[in-house]
C-alpha cells in the first residue's frame, strides 16, 4: 500500500480528490490535514470530516492553520458556494476533528516514516510552509510531494490573468515550499481545464453509476458548474481530483523538470509562477511539472472511485 498524506482546503475538488485516495485499493491515507483557503477553516474541517464519513472510513482529520503565512486569508466562496459544497444542503456541522495540529502531524508522519510518505498538497500551501520552517529536515525526509498548485506552462490564470487560487491565496507559503529542496511534483490548473472538464456527456455518466459517491460528486460541483458554465466553459474542471489521479498514477503523466519561483509581489505578480521554459535562464530545475496528463484516464480513475 502506497501511505498518502493529503493536506486539503476541503471544498467541492478537494472533496472528490478524497474520496478518489480514500477509496483506491492501493492507497492507505494516513491523515487528513486541514487548511483555510476555498472556505474558512472551520467550514474546512466539518466538509473533510463529512467526505471521510461518507467513504465509511475512519482517517484521521486535524485542523492546520487558519490563515496564511503572511496575509488575510480571501476565501473562494463565491466559486464553490459558501460552505464550500455547493450549498446543496448536506449537514456540515457537529463532527469533532482528531487532537492534534495539522503542522505537527505533517512533521511527525514524514519524519515518522523516512521516504515511505507521498504529500498531496490540495489548498494553499501554509500548513506545508509551516512544517518545512519548523522542521527543514522534511524536505529529505518525504517521498514524493505533489502539488495542485499554479499554472504550469500553459497557463492562464483562474484568480487573475496569471495565477492560480491555491499560489495567490498564499503566494509567500508556495514561494517557501517551491525553494525547499522537496521532491515537488506541480499539476497546475492548466491540466485541469485541458483533461478534466465535466461536460455534459461526463456529467450524465456520473448519474448514471448512481452510488451515493457518484451522487455525492455531482451535487457538490453545482455551484462551481453554473459558474464554469457561465463563463463559457463546456462544465466545471476538476483540478485537486487530476492532482490526486497523478499521485496515484504518474506513469501516464507527461513531464517537464524546470525551474520555476513563485513571485509573491501584489497586484498581477502575486502568485505567478515564473517558469524556465528554455531551462538555462533560471538555475537548476526543481519541479516535475505535469505538462500533460490522459482526460480518460482520469476519469476512468474518478469513475472507478464512484462505483465503490
Ligand atoms: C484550486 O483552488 C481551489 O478552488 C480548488 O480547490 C483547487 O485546489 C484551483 O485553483
Ligand atoms: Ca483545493
């Protein structure tokens, strides 16, 4: 079994990322751990708490850090519906999180087993800066980290014309966490929207498995896909769900090593990724980006989680 931890803003993506690690036959999740981003942490908490609870599992969930390193956090309620999921009435609220600190555990499950854990960083990336400022050694210490996070080559943008929401929402934690020396693996939002848009055509299949997990899927994304739909997408994309198929599938993905900073300026730099592209302008590369990565084969993964 493959050991994942997964560090989640939990909203409707993340939400469907978990269910696809939770319900793998080759994947055991280790832990939860939980940061601000898509909703407020608490929100954050209560949605991770419920998705574990639906997959009939008992992974532990920790509540991280509630604010980014440096800034006030800016949620994207007004994407994902104010409570993250989609507004669609499931009962969110009254569940207890384990004891314990997401910063500490992400510290004491890598240190606790050298080179045997894979991150899957699904929200900003606070919590993994934390860690890696409390306990450098980490960075050596983690098998694989893999991040739904920027743009990669392609771009644009989802929060302006060249950043991504997780980079943006704590561009000085994605600048720390890109610096560090971790084994990084990048899925950016790129991936998202040339593999992993819900048209039509998916959307009616995933009614069509008709388990509680493919119902669950499709109501969450509701509030994302009247807004994709606005705004002249064929549905809603699925980015931290596609992150989550590279962890548990790399052997499809198409790769670039480069070099790549996260500017953490204001305004149109914030939260950019600055991308080597000819890969001898920018120092030594430092992240595996997934440049390309198979739309069936991911849903084919996503299906497969739906039908258990
Ligand atoms: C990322 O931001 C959030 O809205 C999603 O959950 C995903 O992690 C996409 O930019
Ligand atoms: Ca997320």
């Amino acid at each position: 079994m493959r050991r994942f931890l997964i560090d989640t803003d939990t909203a409707s993506d993340d939400a469907v990322a978990i269910v696809m690690a939770l319900q793998h036959p080759d994947v055991h999740v280790e832990a939860l751990t939980v940061v601000a981003g898509n909703v407020g942490l608490d929100q954050a908490v209560q949605n991770a708490l419920y998705t574990v609870e639906l997959c009939g599992k008992e992974t532990p969930v920790y509540a991280g850090r509630a604010q980014p390193i440096m800034r006030t956090l800016e949620t994207a309620q007004s994407i994902h519906g104010h409570d993250g999921m989609g507004d669609c009435g499931l009962p969110l609220h009254g569940r207890t999180p384990a004891t314990g600190r997401g910063v500490d555990v992400i510290v004491d499950t890598i240190l606790g087993s050298p080179g045997e854990v894979t991150l899957v960083c699904l929200g900003p990336l606070s919590n993994v800066a934390a860690a890696v400022l409390r306990a450098p050694e980490i960075t050596e210490a983690v098998e694989r980290v893999v991040i739904m996070g920027g743009t990669g080559v392609h771009g644009p943008g989802n929060v302006s014309a060249m950043a991504e929401f997780n980079f943006w929402a704590d561009p000085e934690a994605a600048a720390i966490v890109t610096a560090s020396g971790m084994p990084l693996e990048f899925v950016g939002w790129d991936i998202s929207i040339t593999s992993a848009i819900v048209t039509q055509e998916r959307h009616d299949a995933m009614l069509a498995i008709g388990t509680p997990l493919a119902r669950f899927g499709v109501d969450i994304a509701q509030a994302v896909r009247r807004f994709a739909l606005e705004h002249g997408m064929e549905g809603d994309d699925l980015p931290d769900p596609i992150a989550m198929a590279h962890a548990i599938d790399p052997s499809v993905a198409e790769i670039s090593r480069l070099n790549v900073k996260v500017m953490f300026g204001d305004g149109g730099q914030r939260g950019v990724m600055e991308v080597d592209r000819m890969g001898f302008v920018g120092g030594e590369p430092n992240v595996d980006i997934v440049t390309h990565y198979p739309s069936d084969h991911f849903f084919e993964l996503l299906f497969d989680a739906y039908r258990t």
